[in-house]
C-alpha cells in the first residue's frame, strides 16, 4: 500500500514538473518534445510528436482544419508554407482532395509539407479552375437532412416535390429521366440520373447516387444542399454540397428548410356515457354494446 502511494506521487511530481502548452491540442512530452492531438467523436487521434511547440501547434491547425472544416479557429494564421493567395488555395484544394486518415498519417510521417509541394506542382493546371469554384455566384437552391432510406440500398435520394417541380422541372414526367451534372466544392462533376417515380409518385436521383454516397461518406443526418449559378440560360450550372448535421444552422448561414409532417387523423372517441367527441364537439351517440345486442339476439 505504502509502495502504491509512493509511485503515484512520483508520478503526479513527474508529470507536474512537465510545462503545459499555450496552444490547444498540444501536450508537452518526457522527453522535451512536444506531442499533438486532436479528438473526432470524442476520441483522441494523436497527430505525432515534434521538436518544437508551434511545430506541433501547425499541425493540431491542419488536422483541424480537414476535421473541423475550412472555417475553424487555428492557433497561427499561417497553417503551413501558405504565404501567397495561390498558397493558400492550394493547401485548401489539397486538404479537402485528402482523407482524414490520410492528412493524419502525413502529420506523424512529417510528410505532410512534401507531400503539399508535390501536389502543387501536379496540379498546377487546375489552379484557376479551383479558383473559378470559389468565386462562383451561387443561388441557394434547398437543402435537405439525409434519411436513412437516402443512404440505404435503395440507391435512390428523393428530393422533396415541391423543390423538384420548381427547380428541376421534367417536360415528360412518364420518360426515363434525364442526366443532372452537379459540382463539388473541389470541382468534381457528379453525374446524376434524375426521374419520376409514378409507384411513390416522387422525384429521385438514382444512378450515380450510391458512388456519391460512398465517396463523400455521408450519412442519415448529414445536410445536403443545392445550389444553381446566378447566370442565366443554357451555362447555369448546379451545385451540390455536404455537411454534417451538428453544424449550426445560424452559422453556415442557409435557412433551414422543415421537412413535411403528416398530420395523424384525428378518430372519434367515445366517452363511457355514450357521448362521442369528434374534433373537440360532443355528438349524442345511440350506439348499443354489441355484446349486448348479441345476448339479446341468443336468448
């Protein structure tokens, strides 16, 4: 019992002998290093170990910035090499082009900075293209939280009637449908059939939706929103974009569009005194106890 308390005071004076960290996500190590981490879901992704304290601050910025999305608060204002406006996209590009267990493994390879530069220079080319993303006029369409069904294994995302008819009109309701090409955020086109279902009487996307749903990785809950350019005539293009359900409505700054509820039908309810209530009124009733009458009817 003695040696136990022993050792953990040993350890409590070791490890409050360690100096704490400025920034978030960064711990100081045994060894004078200092180690980064993030937490996804509640549970701890270790970034690695660096020499230095801001080295290991840039990378809890970068995780965070693949993790938490291109809006999140970052200790320095320089995530890594992104000096130029042309940095600074393409670190963007590179980010959102990655996994998250991709930007991870980098992180404590200390490849990430490499594996940067190389990327920039392959893609050299679609620089402007990216850049013509970001600078789109965009019209907000609608939006709509993913259902279980939208994700499942019927290979199918209904888009609610009213949006539909409004935004993707169909000219022949009974034809097989026609080809919808949508954008990413990085520039990817989605290619989408769009058609009417008459069995369910509603407006699906179907082939091209599972890929979609595998690629992107969302799932029931995430907000899908859709988006046209402000230009008019046959160069107006769409736009589709994903985003996690716990991101505040107010910040992302789209309003929330409700999703329609049924109404359950209101049934008659027949008080012990034979009074009916039929949507708040009391109508007499002179409704005799069927077990009653049956007795009547054997006697």
């Amino acid at each position: 019992m003695d040696l136990m308390n022993c050792f953990n005071e040993n350890a409590s004076d070791s490890n409050s002998k360690l100096p704490s960290s400025r920034y978030k996500g960064v711990v100081p190590q045994p060894n004078g290093r200092w180690g980064a981490q993030i937490y996804e879901k509640h549970q701890r992704v270790w970034l690695g170990t660096f020499n230095g304290e801001e080295e290991a601050a840039k990378a809890y910025d970068i995780a965070s910035l693949r993790f938490r999305g291109l809006d999140a608060i970052t200790h320095l204002k320089q995530s890594s090499l992104s000096t130029t406006i042309d940095d600074h996209e393409d670190e963007t590009f590179f980010l959102q082009s990655h996994s998250k267990a991709e930007i991870v493994d980098m992180l404590r390879k200390h490849s990430y900075t490499n594996e940067l530069e190389l990327f920039k220079h392959k893609n050299a080319g679609k620089r402007m293209k990216y850049r013509d993303i970001i600078h789109t006029q965009k019209e907000w369409l609608f939006e709509k939280v993913l259902t279980p069904s939208d994700v499942g294994r019927l290979n199918r995302f209904v888009i609610p009637k009213q949006q539909a008819e409004k935004h993707f009109p169909l000219m022949d309701s009974k034809a097989e449908g026609v080809l919808l090409n949508f954008e990413d955020d990085l520039g990817n086109v989605w290619r989408f059939r769009y058609c009417f279902w008459s069995s369910s009487q509603s407006y699906v996307l179907t082939k091209g939706w599972t890929r979609f749903v595998k690629e992107k990785k969302v799932t029931a809950g995430d907000v899908v929103r859709f988006h046209g350019s402000s230009s008019m005539g046959d160069d107006k293009k769409l736009f589709i974009e994903c985003t996690p359900r716990n991101i505040d409505n107010e910040v992302s700054g789209y309003p929330e569009v409700p999703s329609p509820v049924e109404e359950p039908l209101m049934a008659p309810v027949q008080d012990h005194d034979g009074v009916v209530r039929l949507f708040g009124v009391n109508i007499e009733s002179n409704i005799v106890d069927c077990s009653t009458y049956n007795c009547f009817q054997y006697m």
